[in-house]
DNA sequence: CATGAATGAGTCTTCATTCAT
DNA sequence: GATGAATGAAGACTCATTCAT
C-alpha cells in the first residue's frame, strides 16, 4: 500500500497552507521593490503581479485592495523595525546608549530603506509613519531624558525636540539610501556620533 | 471701428496681459493647497481648477500637463528658497555662518513647507528635489569647509556627509511642519544649533 | 459689430444646457433599448454608450453609476405612466371607470413595455417595481370600492386582492408584449374586460 | 490488491453514487436560495457553493458551467410542475375542469415560487420560461376550447388570449409570493375564480 | 482668453473556470 | 470524487486632455 500524500492530513494541508503563504511573500516582497521605484500612487497592481510573477487576480487572494497592501506592508516593517532595535537597545543602560542607540537605528533603517521610503513618499497611512517616527525618537528621548535624571545632561535641551531631530536626520538618511549606496550606516552613525559630542566647535558658532 | 476698450493698445494690453498673470498665479496657489492635501497623483486638475474657480479648460492655457505645472511649482519655490536664503548668508562670512545659515534655513522652509511636502511626496522630479537638497546642504558645507580651511574644524568631520545630515534634519523638520503647527522655526534653529555646539554632554557617550 | 453668441448670455447657455440634455435623452434612450434586450445585469456601460454613440466616460458626466441609470430610468418611466394614466382616469366616475381604466392601462403600460419589462427583471429596485404596481391597483382598486360602497358591487370580492389580480394580468400581458408584438393593447383591454364582465359561463364552474 | 472498502463493488459503487447524488443535490438547493435572493446574474459560484458547504471545483463535477446549472434547475422545476399539475387535471372532464385546474396552478405555483422567480428574473433561458407559461395555459386553453365545443361558452371569448390573461395572472400572483407570505394559494384560486365567474357586475361596466 | 461637455485609454476589481494535490 | 489556490478575461469607473462655443 503506498503512502499518499492523502493519508496523512497534517502534511498536505501544511504544503498548502507553506505555498499560500509563499505566494503571499512573494507579492510582499514585489509590491516592495516597485513601489519603492514607482511609488504607490503610480504602481498598478498589473506592475505588482508581474514582479511576483502571479496572475492579477491572486493578489486579491491576499490582499483586499492596494490600501491593504500598503498597510500590511508598513506594518510589517515596523514591527521588523521594532524587533531589530529593541534586540540591541533593551539590555543596555538607558542613560548611556545613545550611540549605540543611533547605531542600531542607522543599521535597522538602512535594512529597511525601501519601507522607509515608501512610508514617508505614499502620502496615506500618516499613522504609521508617525508611529514608526515615534519608535525611532521614543528610544533617543528616554536616553537624554535618563541622562537627564542622572544629572549628566542639562536641562536646556528639549528632549522630545531634540530626539525628535536625531531621528529625523536618521530618516533623511534613509531616504537619501533609497537613491543612493553610500554611505554605509556604520559611517553614517559614526558621523552622527561624532556630531553630536561636540564634533562641530564653538569657533564656528561666534555670531 | 467700434468703440470699445481695445481703441487704446497699451493699457488693454497691460490689463489683458495682468488678467492672465492673475489666473496663473490662482491656478498655482489652488494647487499648492490641493497638492499638499491630497499629493500630486491623487489631485485631479478639476480639484485645482475648482480650488481656483476657473474652468478646466483655462488649466491648459497657463500649463502644457500636469507634469508642467509640478515643475513649474518646484522650480518657483525651489528659486525663492535660493533668493531668501542667498539675501540673508551672502553678506556673511562664510567660516561663521552656521548658526544664521541653520536660521535662514529653518526659516524659508518653514515658509515653504507646502512645496517641500509636494517635492518630496510626488515621487517625480527628483532631479529638482535633489537640488534643493544640494541647495540647503551647499551653504552649510561652505561653511564647515572654509571652517575646516582656516583650522578651526578638525579633518575628522566628513563635510559633505556632515552638510547632508544638518540639512537632512530640517528638512525631515519642514515634512513634519506640513502636518504640525509646532515648533515654530526658531526654535527649531536654536535646538539644531545647540545641538550641534556640543548640547548632548560627552557623558552620554561612554561606551 | 457682429452679434456673437457670448453677447447674449441666455440662448449660449441654452444652448449648452440643450445640448447636454439632448445628450442625457440619447443614454436613457439607449439605456431602454439595451437593458430590454440583454438584462440589467449582463448589459454593459460599453453596450449603452456605444448605442447611444457617445464615449464611456459621458455616461459617467450624467448618471453617478448604472445602478442611478436604472432608478432614473424606472422613476421617469413611472411618473410617465402616472400622467398618461392619469389624464385618461381623473375625469371619470369612479364607480363607472372600470372599463376605462384597464383600457388607460394596457395602453399605458403598452407603450412602456420595455420599462415593465426591465422592472420585472432586474432584480433591483423592488420599492420603484412595487409602487408601479401599486399605482396600476391603485385605480383598479379605487373603482371596485366605489362600486361597493354605492352596493352595487358585493362585498364577497377583495378589493384589494382583486385590483391585484387584474393589475398583475395587464403587467404579465406587458411582460409578453415585450416579446410579442400581438395583441395589441386594445385587444388585451377588451378581452379583460369581457372576462370580467363575466365571460366565462357558470357552466364552466359546476365543480 | 489492499482490503479496502471497494473490495465488494456493488454497495461500494452504490455509497459513491449515493454520495455524488446527494451533492448534486446540496447543489441545486443551495443554488435555489441564492439565485432567489441574488438574481442569477449577481449569484456567483463561490455564492452557491459555500451555500452548500462544498469546494469551488466540486462544482464543476456535477455541472458542465453556470448556465447548465441554471438549465438544470428550470428544467426540473417545469417537469415536476408539469408532474404536479398534471396528477390532479388529467382524470378530469376538461370543460368543466377550470376550477380544478386554476386551484392546481396556484399551488404548483406556490410551492415552486422560488423557480418562478428564478426563470422570469433569469433573463436568459427564455424558451424554458416560455415553455412553462404554455404548460400553465394549455390546461386552460384545453379547458375553455373543450367547453366552446360544447356549446356552453361563447366564440367571442379569444381562447389562447383568455388563457394567457388567465395564467399570467397567476403567474403574477407567484412572483409577488416570492416576496410576500400573504395571501395562500387557496385564497389567490378562490378570487380568481370568482372574478372570472362574473364576479364583477355589469353595473361597473356601463360606459 | 475662458469654458465645460465630451472623449477613451488606463486602472482596479470581480469571478467563471482550471488543475495540482 | 473533492478541494481551493491560481488564473486572466471582462467590465465598472476615473481623469488627463481636447475642442466647439
């Protein structure tokens, strides 16, 4: 008697349930590259399919519509966002991790450039883009504001603003990423490291 | 030959001449604010000639396309971000300039917030985007540059990339202008360069 | 002095007005002779406005989508319907009207047959079907009651039962006509009317 | 040769014909209700199948396509019609079966309203909907010629025409249950009969 | 110059049908 | 035989652009 992929329940369903699933990745990761190129106003679902070589109609096996797309999309990549940050950032001393804070989010958004790029250039889905500003600034704010507690940092600086331009360099960056290789993130970071000690002397500040 | 306005060439003219100047200029402050609300693939030309109260028709008198108008748009802003900050850094000297550089910046792109959400959420013409960036980063590498030349400014700061990132925070600053009304572009100015003049204490980079 | 149409505001306007009228009148005209022959459902924007020789997208200048072409169609025909009836049945004594009413109808309905017929199979718009109806047993029923309440008809006949029953004859006979041409509505009125006048001998009922 | 069920081939062929059948039929009932609510042309096959808690392709073994489907399901609505009807007209004498006849149309009729509305609303298969109007009104038909033969009723009466009005009366009626409960199918013959007795006097028909 | 009705190419979206499991 | 993911042809609807007035 031979053995068929229909004995056995569990297997055939999860071959079923693997190509859905790698059907379903294979638009994600589509739909990336060409809104990154075209953007989303621009990009046709036809452009889509045809990078993820599938018939139009199976997008709308996974997607409801292109604003759906757009959303899980984004969503995705911020809680990628998250994850990669929050695995170098949590176990370090809050009041001393601000490089290494910048690092890591120099290195996450360098990963995702194109989600980036797509967040901030589509218009739609504020929202997120908001919230994935917030988790960039969220973790440079409760580093100066630790220090603060600390008393190693004045209280002259504003520290959700001043987070809040850190992290917008950051995205800058990123955004000039999805144009161009350089520089590498490590490079950027050192940069923006270097800046923020004092890199730039008062000499060039006596107005 | 009848009596009728036309019997005195020149003013009829003028005023045919100031007529048309007047529904261009309508035209392309209707799609300022449409642009800005709604981007530019999602704005049809009957939302612009409706926010302008002209006909549709009257839109292809002023423009070739669509397109035209864009870059007519960009290229206008894009000159008056060039003359209100060239009036203001020309007279100075350039090895000082930072902090009224960073002022003068902070200042005309708050003033032009709307074009700079347009030219960085329309996807096209990025040529011209790019040159605006080159634009703002142009005197604040002029700066660090002269800086760097009369020995001020130790070599360890990549000018160019360090320029990029300076202005790459104003304008994620002008983006975030064009949704929040806070903070005002002074203040903006005065974190930036208190941040730069070494704001976040060597204390917090104890690696 | 010539005397060109934008001299006089009115008949320019007019003009146009006329113009998108005649236009609105071509689609529903067309938009009759369609959905009689294909259906509602499977009849296609292409098929009307390529009968009504205009572009697609006019259509979309007059009616919001086909479900507004339908309503439109199906109200207009039956506010027609109510006027043609109406000027026949008004001036008639109720309780003496029967005759001339179902005469009033099968014409009625006979020249809009394609309406009827549209109505009864589109599915949709079942509150515009029902009111057709109604009106139709609206008069029917009128007389009936008259007769009763002047005792010379008796109270075994439901009135409204019976108004229905008639009206749905005359309806079906609409439906039929949209694929026969005979008999015409004089015909149909008449043999109604010697059915009901007791046509059909007792003999016919010894059960 | 493995001990499985198909070892004794009868009862096994028997369980899987039994089987098909009973999915065959899960098919036209569920297609039954949803083409009553949706209409034909808005009913889709994933519509009917989830209706009958069976796979999309499942489908296609028991039908060559969708108008097979709707094929099928008037064509053995008309034949069971045509069963029902007939048990109860056939022993009867046929001039004076009116009665009888016009009590056995309402409650076919009734009973396979849902058919009804299918075939009048379908649009397409106008021969199968033709054909069952004809059933209908050849017993009438049949009824009233056999009685003109006779001598008891009169040649002014149109005999096809009388039957047509006559059945599509009831056919009326049918559609409008498949909206309404009310009134019963024995009350609907009830009326009909005694309008077409001469139910309405002569006083209502003096013009 | 100004107007807005008309146009039709281009998109999104649905759904009947197929086929590998 | 049963399943449901995949397919792509077909249809609704939009909107940049034109042109007669």
């Amino acid at each position: 008697m031979s053995i068929t992929s229909d004995q056995v329940g569990g297997p055939a369903l999860d071959r079923q349930a693997r190509r859905r699933s790698r059907t379903r990745a294979c638009l994600l990761e589509a739909a990336r590259h060409v809104l990154t190129r075209l953007g989303y106003q621009a990009a046709t679902i036809a452009d889509i399919t045809r990078a993820a070589d599938v018939g139009v109609g199976t997008f709308y096996l996974h997607f409801r519509d292109k604003d759906a797309l757009l959303h899980t999309l984004l969503e995705e990549g911020l809680e990628e966002l998250r994850e990669e940050i929050g695995a170098v950032v949590a176990p370090l001393p809050l009041a001393h991790s601000i490089p290494a804070a910048i690092r890591a989010l120099c290195a996450a958004l360098y990963a995702h450039r194109d989600i980036v790029r797509i967040a901030y250039t589509s218009g739609s889905f504020i929202d997120i883009t908001r919230r994935g500003q917030e988790l960039l600034a969220g973790y440079l704010q409760q580093a100066i504001t630790a220090a603060q507690a600390q008393g190693v940092v004045g209280e002259t600086i504003d520290a959700p603003l001043a987070a809040g331009l850190i992290s917008g360099m950051i995205i800058q960056g990123a955004m000039w990423w999805s144009d161009h290789p350089a520089p590498p993130p490590a490079h950027m970071a050192d940069q923006i490291i270097h800046l923020l000690r004092g890199g730039l002397p008062p000499a060039l500040f006596t107005e």
